[in-house]
C-alpha cells in the first residue's frame, strides 16, 4: 500500500468515502443479517464495532501514520471523563428542558417514578430478531410489557402459563382462542392457548414469577426461550426489575457504539476531512475546522439513516457538530465518546419517563 506521502488530494478523498461507504454497508447488511439469521442474534453491534475500530486504525497503519496523530487512543481517563461529565452539566439540562416542554404540548405527562427507570434484567429484556420456531416458547420484556409467544411442536395441544402478581395486568392477545384467567383472590393471571399464540400483558409488578406448562407437563429444559438473546431459560422461576440496567447501558453504549463511532468519524474521517477541505476557526476558544465538522456530521446522520430509514434519525447531525468540537478541545476521542454514551443514556431515561403507560 502506498505511503501517505505519496497520496494526491483526490486519492485521499476516494479512500475517506471509500471507507465510509464500506462501513455503512458493513452496518446495514449486518443489522439485515442479524434480523434473519438467529445465530447472529445479539452479534450485531460487536461486529460493526470491531469493523468501526479495526478498518480505519490498519489503513491508518498502512499508510504509515499512527492512530494517535488522529486523536485514536489519545488521552487520559479521568480527563476525558471530567470534560465529558462538564460538556453534559452544561448541554443535559436545557435538553432535559426543552423535551419536557414538547411532551406536554404532545400531552404526554411525565411519569418520573421507580417503575419508569427501572427495568427487567437483562436475560429477559429485548424482543428477538427471528420469528418464533416450531416447538419453542418464547418469553421476553420491553420496559412494562411482557410477551408470550409459542409455537407447540406438532401432537402437542395445550400451553398454560401461570403468573404471580400480575392479577391487574392489562392483556393484549394477538391470537385467537388464547383464554386469560385473572385471580384476584391470590393475584396468580393463568394464560391458556393452542398450538400457536401471541400475547403482550402490560403490569407495574416489580417481579415476575412464572410457571409453564404444556399439555399439563412442564416442558424440557432449555425450550423456553428469554429476551433478546434467546437464551435457554428454566419452565418455572423468576425476574425483577431493577435500576443495574442504568450502568449496563452505559457500558454498552460506550464500548460498542460511542467508542467505535468516535473513532471513525471523529477520529478517522473528520481528521481525514480536515486535511481536504475548509480552514480553523476559533470557537469558545477551541480552534476547529467547521467545514469538516459539518460534513463529517452529515455522513454520520446519513449513515444513521441508512440503518433505520426514519426522518428523525437525521437530527444527529447537531450532537455530532458538538462531537467534533470536542474532538478539537480535548485532542483525543474518547471524551466525545464519553459524552455520546452519557447523551445516549439521558435520552433513554427521558423517553422512559414519558412514553404513555
């Protein structure tokens, strides 16, 4: 591969675009894949993540160029913690403003309680990628509601299932023939369908504990299947809600999203776009490029784009101008990408306090 110092400016713009364009199909094509194939189910984001980090550190390499001079892996810990935690003091609260003002005009009151942050553990939490399976039973959580999908295996003819302290439960069956059971007295809720169902319930209940049965008899261990991840789960036990979900996140949007996103587009791609187009200028003291920060952020709305194809997901653009400042300010990645996992977080929080119950 040949060396920096021999690219020409367009060459260097055909690699920049060429990457990007090669990461976007990457991230399409393995969310398509991951929405098909149940073996790639879970897998997604750690392989665009890897593919985020590694692409544009060895073309870097290649070239001769070390990754530091890119702001890749650059930085202290708790510097880059303590900018991150500032820029969200200052940024987080006009936000958190701001969205509460549009969710009133929407008439949506706020529901800020135990119930609206805390969340099932993560085993049960997610809906899975694939359909349900001849013979499998399926038993997943998205924030209030839970979901009962099976599919018996042919010569069997009766699921029960049998839930503890989900007598108030708001049902919603998908299926016909499914007859609901509420009991009051002892707040047990007893579901029973035929061969194949599907039904949401949605309760304020802190704990479930259930009990499967199939045609009477408790059904072989691993065929229950729980949240996203399809795991292998008991016929009978239980799940709570907590709030460990809150440190989760955060370490999974930072280790599988902000850190790789970061690294690519600001790292790579805006530090790339800055040896091609526009001029430093100063802001708030910082000397950044604004026309590299401006089409590096389109490219990353774009991209976003592409992966869920919603208007709303083009508003990116604006945090991302920020992101790229930061990359400036601090001189190393990892503080914006501190800051893009906490934003993430924070707007996880809010729509959970405001999506209708």
């Amino acid at each position: 591969m040949r060396s920096e110092a021999e690219l020409s400016q367009g060459e260097r713009w055909r690699e920049a675009l060429g990457l990007y364009a090669l990461m976007t199909l990457l991230t399409v094509g393995v969310g398509f894949a991951q929405g098909s194939l149940a073996a790639l189910a879970g897998y997604g984001a750690l392989i665009s993540a890897l593919g985020f980090i590694y692409l544009p550190t060895e073309l870097l390499a290649r070239r001769g160029l070390s990754p530091l001079s890119f702001g890749i892996g650059a930085g202290s810990i708790p510097r880059s913690a303590k900018g991150a935690l500032l820029i969200a003091l200052l940024i987080l609260p006009p936000y958190a403003l701001s969205y509460h003002l549009w969710q009133r005009h929407q008439g949506h009151p706020a529901h800020v309680d135990l119930r609206a942050l805390s969340r099932w553990g993560e085993e049960l939490r997610g809906r899975p990628m694939t359909p349900v399976q001849r013979g499998e039973l399926r038993l997943f959580a998205e924030r209030d509601r839970l979901t009962f999908q099976w599919a018996l295996s042919p010569g069997e003819s009766r699921v029960k299932l049998s839930l503890e302290g989900w007598s108030q439960a708001q049902v919603k069956a998908r299926t016909r023939g499914i007859k609901v059971s509420p009991e009051p007295s002892s707040g047990r809720l007893i579901i029973e369908g035929g061969q194949r169902g599907t039904l949401s319930l949605s309760s304020s209940a802190m704990e479930l504990q259930y009990e499967l049965l199939v045609d009477e008899r408790p059904p072989s261990s691993g065929r229950l299947k729980l949240g996203a991840l399809l795991s292998s789960g008991a016929p009978s036990g239980s799940q709570t809600r907590d709030l460990w979900w809150l440190l989760l996140t955060f370490a999974t949007q930072l280790l599988l999203v902000a850190v790789p996103e970061e690294v690519f587009y600001r790292g790579y791609l805006q530090g790339r776009l800055d040896q091609l187009i526009g001029a430093d200028r100063r802001l708030f003291g910082v000397l950044w490029n604004p026309q590299s920060a401006a089409l590096s952020s389109a490219l990353f709305a774009l991209a976003h784009l592409a992966t869920i194809p919603h208007p709303a997901r083009l508003a990116v653009f604006f945090p991302s101008l920020l992101f790229a400042w930061m990359r400036r300010a601090y001189g190393n990645t990892l503080t914006p990408a501190i800051f893009h996992a906490l934003c993430n977080l924070f707007a996880q929080l809010l729509w959970g306090c405001y999506v209708p119950r």
